[in-house]
C-alpha cells in the first residue's frame, strides 16, 4: 500500500522517484508520524513487480466501451541529444481500454506493441472484467469473427456492437438464424449507417476516445517506466487514480438555448 500510494502521488503530480521520496518524507513531518519512508531506489524497483488491480468505483453490468491509443516512450533528455548530437527514433506502445458507457470508469486495460492489432485485445481486456458486460461497442477494428467469439464466451447474453465493413456479406445462415453480425448488415441495408449508428447506440464509443483524451490530459501521453512491467504497473495505478476522480465528482451538462 505504502509503494502503490507513493507511485500514485508521482503519477498525479508529475513528479521524478527521487522528488516522490522527498514529497512523502515531508508529508510525514507535516502529519507527525515515525514512518519510514521508501527511498527512490525502491520505488523504481517495486514498481516493476507491484500487482496493481484495476478499481472502477462501481459495480456493473457494464457497456464496454474498446479502443486504443498510442504513448510515447520516454527517452534520452535534451542534455544527452545536445551531447551526441543526434536523435534517436522514439519508439512507442499500444495503449488498450475499456470504458464503461454510462460512468466513464476505466474497467479494463492492456499495454502492447504497436505491431498488434485492437481486436486480438478484447479477450484480454473481458479477463479483466469481474461484472457481467451487456454490450461491447468498438469501431470497425473490432468487426471480427474472433471478436464475437470472445465476448459470446466470456458473456452469452452480450450484445457486440461494431460496424460492419462496406464490402461485408452476409452469412450463409442469415434466413434461417441470422447472427448479431447480420442483424447489424440488414439494419445498415433497411435505413442507412447513419440512422444505424444512432439506433444500435454505436455513438457512444465517443465516450471512449473522452476517457483517452482525459487520460492524457491529466496523465500525459507517454510512459516514464523503462522496462514494460512497470509501464503495466504506471499504467494501472494512472487509470485507478482517474477512476478515483471521476468517481467523486462528475461535471453536470445543461442544455441552454
């Protein structure tokens, strides 16, 4: 608790490991207490190896929300390029998230190379959902066999929203037992992808890309760790201190004309 408390103020406040050790050591004289305080050494080393759950403040069922972004790796400073005169090529990874619709908490989370693609991620991200999920909305990434796979087996009940590509047939069992992807095929043909988006609920993935931008608007858009581990750990302990916001207070929008 001490580690993951600590790694919480450095993520909050944008602060280096050694100015994180220095901020809890004057927090402990402010409060009075005789505690011992990690050393910046520490912090770096236990967060590679913390295990950090994610913590949505609510319960479910959730409206899962997929999508990804990417987040720059950290690298040499503006002293060493100075020095060797040159650039490296900044390398980055692939940041995974499910979102819950109608809070705006961050339920589940993956870190990948950029290599791999959005869709391979929705089982991963489900093996972190501990509520039942009632739809899953993602873009078209996510119109994939594979997709519909995971989520009817991790959720039977679950309804998959993506939109289908503009070249998509349907199956040969659309008569008789059309699937959800079918379903989804004859409503675009029947009024239009438009007037689809807005009746299947797809527009909400929205809600989504507001989580990510909120993400880097508050966390930034790159990972300080320096090993994947810990960007994993960063990553944890930055969505559960945004779940943490956004749980106690959530801005009220009123129309005006």
């Amino acid at each position: 608790m001490a580690i993951e408390t600590a790694l919480t103020l450095r993520a909050l406040f944008h602060m280096a490991f050694r100015q994180t050790e220095g901020l809890i050591g004057s927090l402990m004289q402010l409060l009075q207490l005789d505690l011992p305080v990690p050393d910046h050494t520490t912090l770096s080393r236990r967060a590679r190896t913390l295990a950090v759950p994610i913590r949505p403040w609510t319960a479910g069922p959730w409206h899962l929300l997929v999508d990804s972004t990417g987040l720059k790796l950290s690298g040499p400073g503006e002293w060493l390029v100075e020095k060797h005169g040159s650039k490296t090529r900044r390398s980055w990874r692939k940041f995974h998230v499910g979102v819950d619709a109608g809070t705006g908490q961050i339920v589940a989370l993956a870190l990948t190379t950029p290599d791999v693609d959005d869709a391979s991620q929705v089982g991963p991200l489900l093996d972190q959902v501990n509520a039942p999920v009632e739809v899953l909305i993602g873009d078209g990434g996510y119109d994939r066999t594979d997709v519909y796979a995971a989520v009817s087996a991790c959720h039977p009940e679950a309804a998959v929203i993506a939109p289908p590509r503009r070249d998509a047939a349907l199956s040969a069992t659309a008569e008789a037992a059309p699937t959800q992807r079918d379903r989804h095929l004859l409503a675009i043909a029947e009024t239009g992808r438009m007037a689809w988006q807005r009746t299947s609920g797809y527009n909400a993935r929205a809600k989504a890309e507001a989580a990510i931008a909120r993400y880097k608007q508050v966390i930034g858009d790159r990972l300080r760790a320096h090993s994947d581990d810990g960007r994993r750990t960063e990553l944890m302990i930055a969505a559960n201190l945004l779940n943490c916001m956004f749980g106690l207070a959530r801005p009220s929008y009123v129309r005006v004309s």
